[in-house]
C-alpha cells in the first residue's frame, strides 16, 4: 500500500523564487526514502513541506490516501528528528517525549508507559529525569529519536539528524537508526548531504538538484546506472571520472590519438565515465592510456592514484585530471606512468548537452 | 529564523496593549506638544493664538537657549568622559586581579541603583558650602566652596554627582569587554616584548574600542535625559542658568514659568534630538548583534 | 597568568580599593549623619556615628519624614512598592507579549509597528513633561497608581530585548513543537515562558529600579502626599521655607529609599549584569 504520495509537489516563494519547480514521489508503507543532494538543493525545503512547516503552493501531499496540504504539522500523523534534536532545554528527558502526547490529551498512565517502553528500546531508562544540556550528543539523538517514536506516527522525517555527531558515533547511529526503522517498519522520509549515509540507509535514494529529482531508484541502481552526470559525480567516493569526448564511426574519441572502439548511433560532443575502482592496472602494450601520477593516498587496504591523462588536453588546454583506486598498497613515482585498461561494462556514457545517461 | 504560527488575528491582540499604552501616553502628548508649539498661550491659559513658527523663532533668538545648550553641551561631555575613563582605569584593575574581582565588582555595582536624585542630596551634603566635609576642606586649602552663588562650582558639583552614578554601568561593561578579549592576543604582545603599559594602549584599547563608543553615546543620552533628579535636587539650574541644561528648561519654561508654547517647541527641538541619537544607538546595536 | 609583577597586583588593589572608598564616601557621611540629632549639624557634617540613631529611623519610619512632610515613611516606602512593582510587571507583560507578536507571526504593519513602539518609547518622559501631564490631567489620573504606572509600562527597551532573546531561540524548536501540537498560546506558556525565565528575572532588576527610581513623574502627577513616593519626597524635605534642612532626618530617608534597589542589584548581581550586558549586545 502507498503510505506517502507527492504529487506534482513545488515550491514558488512569494518574491517569485521557484525553489521546488514539481516532484512526484510514491512512497510504499515502511519504506526508507532518502533525500540527498548537496546543500540548497531544496530537500530539506521538501521535507518540511511534507512536515507542514513550509506551505506547499503546487500539487498534493497525500499521507494513507488522504489530502494534508492545509493541515497542521500536528494533524499530519508526521513526527520529526531535527538536526539540533530541538529537545526543550527547560524539559526532562520523559517531559521533552511526553509533551506530544500530553497536548493530544494522551492520559498520564498511557504516556509513562508509551515512554517507559519507547526509552528501555533506546537504552534511555537511566536518564529520563536529566535535562538535555546533561546529555551526550549521542544521547541527545536518541531522545530527539525517542520523541518522534513515542507518537507512534505514521511517517519518521528526518532533517540531517546525524551531521552534528563526530564520525565515529555517526556510523553508529547510522546503524541504529536503520535497525530501528526495520523494527517498526515505519514510512520514513530521510534528508541528508553525506552520500555514503544516504547510500546505506536508503530502501529508495532520490537525488535532488536544484530542487529537481535528478533520479530515483535504489542504492545500486543509482550507483550502476546514474541517469545524469550529476548522479554520477554525486554518488560514489571518490566520485566518478567524467571526460569530454566525441563520439565518432570508430568510437570515443578522448583525443586525437586515444580512441576507445565503440559502435554507436550517438554522434557528437559526450561525456565518459568511469569510477576510480574501475580501473584496471595494466602495462604499455595492453593498456588503453596512461596516466601521469601527481599524488598518492594510502589508505592501507586501498590505494587513490591523482594524475592527468597523458596527451590529452582539455578545451581550456589545461591536462585532463583522473583518480585511481586500486586496492592494497601501491607505491608508484610522482611523475612516473602507469597504464590501465577501462573495461567496457563499465562505461557510462551521457550528453554533453543535456548531461543525460545516453 | 523563518518559523511562523499562522494566526492571522492573534498577534494584533498580543501588541494591542503596548500600542493603546503607546497612543495614549506616548502619542497624544507628542501630538499636544507639537500643537503647542505652533500656539500662544496668554498668562491665565485661556485663550490661544496660532502663531506659526513664532515659537522656534523666539527659541532660536533667545541667548538663554544657547546657553543652556551650551550647559549642556559641556555637562553631557564632562559626565561621559570622567564616567568612561574612571570606569576603564577601574575594570582594568580588576581584570588584572584574579581574588577578588566578584568582590570589587559588587562594590562598585551598587550605586547603579541610587536614584539620581538621591546621588543630588547625597553630594550636596558632602559640598554644603557651610556644613560640607568636602567643602570644609577645600575652604582650609583657600578655595572658597559655594556652588549656590559660582556656577562653575555647581557645574561641577552635578558632573561629580552624575558622574559618580554611572560609573557602575561603564565598569561592568568595561569589565565584560575585557574579558572578552582572547588572553592569547595579550600573550603573543607578551612574547613580542611589550609592557603591560604598551599592551594595553596598543591592544586593549582598541580591542575595547566597540564598547567605548557605544558607552560614550549611552553616557550622553543619560546625562542629557536620566539627570533631571540630580539637578533638580541641587542647583536646580542655578546659580543663573548655569546649569540649566535643556532638559530642565523644557521643565523649568513650562511647569514654573507657565510658557506651555515655549516649552512645547523645546520639547520638539528635544525630541529631534533624542531620535537621532536613537538612530545612532540603534545602528550601533544592530550592527553588533550582525555578528 | 603570562607573567607575575607583585607590585603591579598590588596598586590594582591599592587603586580598587581607593575607588570603592570614594564611591562609598557619600553613603558612609549619610550613614553616620542618620545617627545624630539635627543640631549636630549646625557646624559641620559629623563624620561618625552619633547616639540617635535608633530613634531617628523609627522617628522618620514610623511617625513622619520630617516637620514639613507630616507622614511616616513606611507608607511612602510602600507607595514606592506599589509603583515599582506595577511598572516592573506591566512592563515585562506588555513588552514580552508584543515581543511575541513580532518576532513569532507575520502579519500586515508588523515593521511598522515595531518602529512605532521602538521610536515613540524611547522619549523619555522628561522631554514632553508638559503634556503628558496634561494627558494625564485630562484622563483625571492625577493622584493615583494607575497614574502612577500606566504612563511608565511601555518600554522599547524591555520590548527590544523580549524581541532579541525571542529571535535568538533556535527556529526548530518551534517547529518541533508545532509538530508537537503545540498552538502559540500553548507554546508560549509551555516553552517560551520557562526558556525565558533569566531574561525575565534580568528584567525584573533592570525595570524595578527603573521604577523604584522615578523622580519627575511622581513629583508633578502627585500633589496628595497619600499617593507620595519615597524618592520624589527627599524634594519636599530639602525645600523647606528657612532653609533650616533636618539633614538627620534627610539621611534615614535617602537610605531608606536607596535600600531596596540596592539590595535588588547586589543580591541579583549575576542576573542584573547578565540583564545589562545582554541588552546591548
């Protein structure tokens, strides 16, 4: 059953800024939608129209078949994790989960134990009578999180809730958090800017641009199949290498003198891609080009190889940048050239033009 | 911040009381005054007579009122020089004390709280030319003391007594502000060999230079308006005007000379006065809460 | 501490401690002089205590101020009270509530009325006496509280500060208590309030001397010496015919007025210097 419909969803503020031009969203009960995209992409806009906090001007939002495009944040059946949790200062743990519950007129009984069962789930039970500024910023997540449960609400929306956390105790709660939305197989609609987070999180990722849904589909899809440049340069670490090209009869033609064979209809100005772990480490008879390396990251169980294609040149004359990953330590000369192979599977292949996947 | 309740009619009933209180008392003596000042008034108030700009030009001719600006002029800038500088000297002191600084603190805070009228009474004792210690003193060491009949002596007697009120307010903002400033800028002008003397004028001060300025123009919107009580209680303007600033004019003129048209144009001229220096202090204020 | 100079510790405390003294000088003179009898005055102020003093602030406290201001103290201390409380709450209420209204709705005239209560507030009342108490006189509000306090709970100042504190407050906690369902009325009580209460006590320092301290108003609105206050009535003890001044009486009756804004500042130091320096910042 759809559980969360956007329908011809946009955004016009009054001074006339377009901020979300249409999106149309279908949602599955108990999905993991996350919403990525980089900063100004308008997906926490999306998602607050979805909570009621920013008026929706164009479209229809509907939560288990219902219209709420006019309805209170509060009437939506919606609870939301903040990016600074938002827990009131002046509040105990249990008030700060109960205050929802004690304003839709819940009964004292009924809420302690709402919370009492929602706190022992997230390991609260021992701090439910400090104040948020005696809690960790892990803890605080977690009461932020214990809040949105406690109402049992139709869908989970969250705003960055993990970007004020260090990098440790971020995967962490990036577990946790899945684990949980598992367990209740609540609808969740989920906003960040980290693509790994989005990556392993999502049931379905919906990368934003500029208010648009560039695509929509699932970790793997996104990552096998960008449908634009953008997807392309957004998903994946490094991100992926993308070089202008022209197709011709006898394939991609990277410069004068490199050629990559391909029979193709497209003609004219492409781009080509390839991800960094694509690569294959070759030598000078068999390789398809060569590359000049600058730079060395040793990561131990991988290794980043920076350098330029050698004899090529972008339009602007400046060399044509390329990032390697090969796997276990390597140790190559700066300066020196190595050779690799770009097996054909896996090329991608856009528009110059439009930037869409050809 | 960008999150609004969406009432419509509610906030209109929520600023009504501030605004009813405004238009009454705020609004319609403003009104009044400026009607006022284009009337005059005969001698037993009952009858008036447009008289135009008659008022400004009697005001504007008449060498009582530049001298009470100039009184005023030389009171306001007296107030606030001593009261910053004392008040500098002073929280730069305690700064550099580590026990202590809450105890000096709460001794200096007190007199924030006198009422100025009361600091008027308070200083007169100590200056009565007949019974004052002060002024008993200052006779032995053959300066004769009467700030009823030598206006200098009573211009000094208000600055003293003005003065001594607001150094309380300058020395916690001082205090604030020099705690503010990052120990480790006055550590590397340690490493770069300058004096504690050096260190404050070449990096303390004018890390300090926000806070002097806006306490500079609080200082004089206090002495021009908040000193009333201290003058009244004192010289009341005397001896011959010479402390006569204009805020006690408009009082003066109007409640014991009965000039209401008079009054009412100072009060104008006054009120120009005061919206610009709150242009000023407002800028000010919102150009520090910028950052 | 970058460096350890004993002398120069030294004359900080030697220049603090000059400072304090001279800054009490005034207060120690009306202290010792509460103590003696008027005639000790004849020569010269006395610079220690005398024997009178416990007859001198019962005499002034309990029966009256002096020979021309027939009427005890105790009552203008109230009177006092009664103005400064009236004001400091008025204040705090309508300010904090049309801060509300500006920083938390949208709604047509808003800038407009936030600059018509910003500009019109900051007259002081010195500066349009004369027809404010004309207003007043109109109104038939001479001689009362309400005279009294009305004219004084407008405030820019406390409604500017309302209005800073209300805009510093992190926007999501609005939101997450919309989505709590909280309504604004529901919000204000719930989370503003309590949130709120140290700029609310800051306040409360700041406002009461403010009206505790109020000189001109009182002395021109009041003419029945019922409705006197404590400040306002030292005016009438020093402006005597012969000008024979009971300085005895003059001092237990500026201590006593001196007394509760002064306990109100130090007892609430923090509040009251967090108040101050919050305000302009």
């Amino acid at each position: 059953m759809t559980d969360l419909v956007l329908k011809n969803i946009g955004k016009t503020y009054p001074n006339g800024y377009q901020a979300i031009p249409s999106i149309d969203l279908s949602i599955e009960e108990g999905e993991f939608i996350v919403l990525v995209g980089p900063s100004g992409c308008g997906k926490s806009t999306l998602l607050r129209m979805v909570a009621g906090l920013e008026t929706i001007t164009q479209g229809d939002l509907l939560i288990k078949g219902n219209r709420v495009n006019e309805k209170e944040p509060a009437d939506r059946d919606i609870a939301m994790v903040f990016q600074n949790y938002a827990l009131y200062p002046h509040m105990t743990v249990r008030a700060n989960m109960a205050y929802g519950l004690k304003n839709r007129g819940v009964p004292k009984e009924e809420r302690d134990t709402k919370v009492n069962s929602v706190a022992t789930m997230l390991g609260l039970e021992e701090l439910l009578d400090r104040k948020p500024n005696q809690l960790s910023g892990g803890q605080r997540q977690r009461v932020a999180m214990g809040r949105a449960m406690v109402r049992d609400p139709k869908v989970f929306l969250f705003d960055e809730p993990l970007s004020n956390l260090d990098a440790k105790l971020r995967v962490q709660m990036r577990v946790e958090i899945r684990q949980l939305q598992r367990k209740l197989a609540t609808t969740t609609l989920y906003v960040t800017h980290d693509q790994v987070e989005a990556m392993t999180l999502a049931d379905r990722l919906v990368v934003l641009n500029k208010g648009k849904a560039e695509q929509i589909g699932t970790p793997m899809e996104l990552y096998n199949k960008p449908a634009s440049t953008f997807v392309a340069a957004f998903i994946g670490s490094p991100a992926m290498n993308l070089l202008d090209a022209e197709m011709t009869e006898v394939g991609i033609k990277l410069n004068e003198s490199l050629v990559l064979p391909l029979s193709h209809d497209y003609r004219g100005k492409m781009i080509w891609g390839i991800r960094p772990e694509h690569l294959v480490a070759s030598d000078e008879q068999n390789g398809d080009f060569a590359l000049q390396v600058q730079a060395v990251e040793s990561l131990g169980a991988e290794t980043l190889i920076h350098g330029v294609l050698v004899g090529s040149q972008q339009t602007d004359g400046s060399a044509v940048p390329l990032v390697v990953r090969l796997s276990g330590p390597h140790l190559p000369d700066i300066g020196s050239h190595l050779w690799f192979t770009a097996p054909r599977e896996d090329w991608h292949l856009f528009d110059a033009n439009t930037q869409q996947r050809l | 911040m960008s999150v609004y309740f969406p009432q419509k009619k509610l906030p209109y009933l929520l600023v009504l009381p501030q605004l009813i209180i405004t238009a009454i008392f705020f609004l319609w003596p403003a009104g009044q005054a400026f009607k006022q000042a284009f009337y005059r008034e005969d001698a037993f108030g009952l009858s008036q007579t447009f008289i135009g700009f008659g008022n400004f030009i009697d005001l504007f001719q008449d060498p009582l009122y530049y001298k009470s600006m100039g009184v005023t002029m030389v009171f306001s800038f007296s107030v606030a020089f001593f009261g910053i500088a004392i008040a500098l000297w002073l929280a730069v002191m305690a700064d550099r004390v580590i026990r202590g600084k809450m105890v000096y603190q709460t001794l200096l805070v007190w007199p924030y709280a006198v009422a100025p009228a009361l600091a008027g009474v308070l200083w007169w004792i100590l200056f009565d030319p007949n019974i004052g210690p002060i002024a008993l003193f200052l006779d032995r060491i053959g300066i004769h003391w009467n700030h009823f009949l030598n206006g200098d002596q009573a211009m000094i007697l208000v600055v003293i007594a003005a003065t001594w009120k607001q150094i309380s307010y300058n020395f916690l903002f001082f205090l604030a502000g020099l705690q503010a400033i990052p120990r480790s800028l006055i550590e590397a002008a340690a490493i770069d060999g300058a004096s504690p003397f050096k260190r404050f004028w070449d990096i303390v001060f004018p890390l300090l230079s926000p806070t002097t300025f806006f306490l500079l123009v609080v200082n004089l919107v206090y002495a021009f308006f908040d000193t009333f009580g201290v003058i009244d209680t004192t010289t009341q303007g005397g001896p011959d005007g010479s402390t006569n600033t204009l805020v006690y004019k408009v009082f003066k003129d109007g409640f014991i000379g009965l000039d209401s048209g008079g009054s009412a144009a100072q009060s104008i001229v006054l009120m120009a006065i005061v919206g610009l220096m709150t242009v000023v202090q407002f800028r000010f204020i919102e150009r520090k809460v910028q950052y | 501490m970058i460096e350890n100079r004993p002398w120069l510790k030294l004359f900080s405390h030697f220049i603090l401690i000059a400072g304090v003294l001279i800054v009490a000088l005034p207060v120690w003179v009306a202290l010792v002089g509460s103590t003696q009898s008027a005639s000790s005055f004849a020569d010269s102020v006395p610079l220690w205590f005398g024997d009178q003093g416990v007859q001198n602030w019962s005499h002034v406290l309990f029966h009256a101020a002096g020979s021309t201001l027939q009427i005890p103290v105790w009552h203008l201390l109230l009177n006092s009270m009664i103005m400064a409380l009236g004001i400091t709450f008025g204040k705090i209420a309508i300010s904090m509530i049309s801060a509300y209204a500006i920083v938390f709705f949208r709604f047509p005239f808003r800038s407009l009325i936030f600059w018509v209560i910003f500009i019109t507030l900051m007259l002081p009342v010195e500066v349009r006496i004369v027809p404010t108490y004309q207003v007043i006189a109109n109104l038939n509000m001479l001689n009362s509280y309400s005279g009294l306090i009305l004219p004084m709970i407008a405030s820019a100042t406390a409604t500017f500060l309302f209005r800073q504190c209300f805009m510093s407050m992190p926007g999501e906690l609005v939101e997450a208590a919309r989505i709590d369902g909280a309504g604004p009325i529901r919000f204000f009580f719930d989370i503003l309030l309590p949130m709120s209460r140290t700029n609310i006590a800051a306040m409360f320092v700041i406002m009461f001397i403010y009206g505790w301290n109020q000189y001109l108003w009182p002395l021109i609105i009041t003419t029945d010496d019922t409705y006197y206050t404590l400040v306002m009535s030292i005016k009438n003890m020093l402006s005597v015919p012969d000008g024979d001044i009971e300085w005895n009486n003059v001092m237990v009756t500026t201590l006593l007025a001196m007394i509760p804004p002064v306990a109100v500042v130090v007892g609430m130091q923090k509040l009251f210097v967090k108040g101050l320096v919050d305000a302009e910042k």
